[in-house]
C-alpha cells in the first residue's frame, strides 16, 4: 500500500498541468480512494455517476462519506431522460438490453468527461475479474485522456486493513450480504463463496457496465 507513491504520481500530474478527475460508486470498497485523494487534494472532483437506479442506502452512504472527508462530489447525470429509455411497452431499458442501459446510464456521461480533463483516477482493481487483471496502471481512456489506476494492485486484504485503519465507513447494505453494489435492479446479494462481482447481473454473459471495457 505504498500511498507515497500514488502522492507522488498525483503530484506529477498537477505540476505538468494536467487537469485530473475521480469517479466513484461509493460502495465500501470505494471509501479507499476516496480518503487517499482527500489526503492529496479535496479539491479534485469526484463525479457520482448517477444513473437513477441506486440504491437509497448508496444515496446515504455517499452523503455521509462526502461529508465525512469533505470531498468535492459532482453528481453525473445520463444525457438521455429515463422517458427515453423504454421500450413499445414502457420496459425500461435495463430489463431488456442491460448493455445499452449502461451505455447511456454510465460509459456515455463518463466519456463526455473526457474533453475537459486529461486525467481519470479511479479505483478498479486487478483482483476484481479476469478483465480488469489485464489492465496497466496507466492506459490510455479516448480523446488522448490518461486513465489512471492507483489501487490497482491492491488485495482485499489491504483494502480492508486500509479501511480499518482508518476506521472508514462501510456501505450498510454489506452486512445484508452485498459485496460488490451497483443499481439496484442489477445487483443482488452474493452468495456463499461467490466473489465479489458474481451477484451483478446473475444469470447474463455480463460481468462489465462497460466504463472498465477495453477499447477495441
């Protein structure tokens, strides 16, 4: 957990220039980065990539976590109005094309970020799925904006340590047995033995919203 580094970096990226933003989830996970970056600077700007589809405790959980380490938190809205996200029968668009309901409810918001910064910190980690295990931890995002990766090599076991150390909040709905939260009428509770990501989108061939895909 070498935080000197991750100042470091940070630092480097301020002092060329560089204009930096974080995303966030706000699940329990999510607390680490957060305190690392109110640590370095509170004033980047941390977006909440509000699709609508939360869960009320993640609304609380954020809020309490903002206030916490008084962090600079914008909320990300999808540019198309949920009215539009239907079907003939009024489906909503998640219950038919989860893909395309990501797109619009979270790559698409994100990816419009990208012409007004030059960097995007956020806290995916390799021990997450086989997906995220082949990531570097700079790489290129679109629109020549960096992506950066400062937990990357985390464990699980160094999260939580780090989160114990500093007596972090935890999401409330982890002790209902939610290990990885996303919106709500995609996420379930896991079951014993799953990892983390297993209980989002049980049942498809989709383990990605799409935000952490890797470019063709």
């Amino acid at each position: 957990m070498d935080i000197h580094r991750i100042n470091t970096k940070i630092k480097e990226y301020q002092q060329s220039g560089k204009r930096l933003f974080a995303t966030s989830s706000f699940q329990t996970r999510s607390v680490v980065l957060l305190h690392v970056l109110s640590r370095i600077n509170k004033h980047i700007p941390i977006y909440f990539i509000n699709t609508g589809f939360h869960f009320a405790e993640t609304i609380q959980y954020k809020e309490r976590v903002t206030e916490l380490l008084d962090l600079h938190v914008i909320n990300l809205l999808p540019h198309v109005p949920k009215s539009m996200q239907t079907n003939t029968q009024g489906n909503l668009m998640f219950t038919y094309d989860p893909d395309y309901c990501c797109y619009l409810n979270k790559v698409q918001p994100v990816e419009a970020l990208f012409e007004q910064y030059d960097v995007w910190v956020n806290g995916v980690r390799a021990g997450q799925n086989s997906n995220r295990r082949s990531f570097r931890e700079e790489e290129q995002a679109g629109q020549g904006t960096i992506r950066y990766h400062p937990l990357l090599s985390w464990t699980n076991e160094e999260v939580e340590a780090y989160i114990d150390k500093y007596r972090l909040p935890v999401h409330p709905l982890e002790a209902k047995g939610y290990k990885s939260i996303g919106c709500e009428p995609c996420t379930q509770p896991a079951n014993g033995g799953e990892h983390e990501r297993d209980a989002r989108w049980r049942g498809m061939k989709k383990t990605e919203c799409g935000l952490h895909l890797r470019q063709p």
